[in-house]
C-alpha cells in the first residue's frame, strides 16, 4: 500500500511539473522581446515546418515610449529586408512604419513600447520550407541593429 502511494505521490508531481513545460514547449509559438538600446534578444527565430499556424510575441522590456523607441517585428523575404525597410521609413506610427499594402510584409505585429507586447499569427503556408526569411524593426533607424534571420525547418 505504502508503495502504491509513493507512485500516486511521484505521478502527481510529474504532472504538476509537466504542464508549465508543455505550455512553453509549443514550437509553433515564438517570443522575442526589444530593449531601449534598440535591440532584439534573438538574432535567428525557427518553426517546424509542421507548424500549421506560427504565433510570434514580440515584448517590449524596456521604458521609454513607442513614440521615441517603438519596436515592432515584421517578416519579410531575406532580399526585401532593406526595401521594407525603406518603404515603411516614411509611413508613420499610425501606420506601425509599413507602407500601407506593403505586398513584400509577410507578417507583422503593430508598434509596442516599453512594457507592452503584440502577437500575430500566421500560416505557415506563406513560407517555405528551407527559404531565407528575415525579420526587422521598422521603427526609422532601427533595422540595421534590429533584425534576424527566420527559417521553417
Ligand atoms: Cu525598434
């Protein structure tokens, strides 16, 4: 009987550390965060390509405002990372610095400040397996220090 409770007791514990695991585990779902010396915590992000659907979350862990040091994180093909940037320059906050229409964008998440965070999802569909994607802040003058590079594996 003593032996019996000491697996209940083991199962339990496995299960109490198993669910925090698994919710971090998804590989589907993705985190990069931005900081107020203007860069990403990640310079490469990676999704199965069994991935149906991909959620990246991009948070800010700094203070200032998104007016002085938005950051936002938009993919693109490797070879268009320099024209959205570009493009979106002159775009504005209210347009999260794309250029509205902008075909090139992929996926993007709006403009956070300090101490916000912003999702998008998107299907995987848009991509290809093994193709050279990228990723960027277009918040003006960003982009040089804040990209990386994306692969579906
Ligand atoms: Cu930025």
């Amino acid at each position: 009987m003593s032996r019996l409770r000491y697996h209940l007791a083991a199962a339990v514990m496995l299960a109490a550390f198993a669910l925090p695991l698994s919710a971090h585990a998804d590989p589907c779902k993705l985190d990069i965060s931005g900081n107020d010396q203007m860069q990403y915590d990640k310079q490469a992000l990676a999704a199965p390509a069994s991935c149906t659907q991909i959620t990246v979350t991009l948070h800010h862990s700094g203070k200032l405002p998104r007016e002085a040091m938005g950051h936002d994180w938009v993919l693109v093909r490797a070879a268009d990372l320099a024209a959205v940037a570009q493009a979106g320059m002159g775009a504005g906050l209210a347009n999260d610095y794309l250029a509205p229409g902008d075909k090139r964008v992929l996926a993007h998440t709006k403009i956070v400040g300090g101490g916000e965070s912003a999702s998008v999802t998107f299907s995987s569909a848009l991509l290809t397996k093994g193709g050279s994607y990228a990723y960027l802040c277009t918040f003006p003058g960003h982009n040089a220090l804040m990209h990386g590079t994306f692969k579906l594996d």
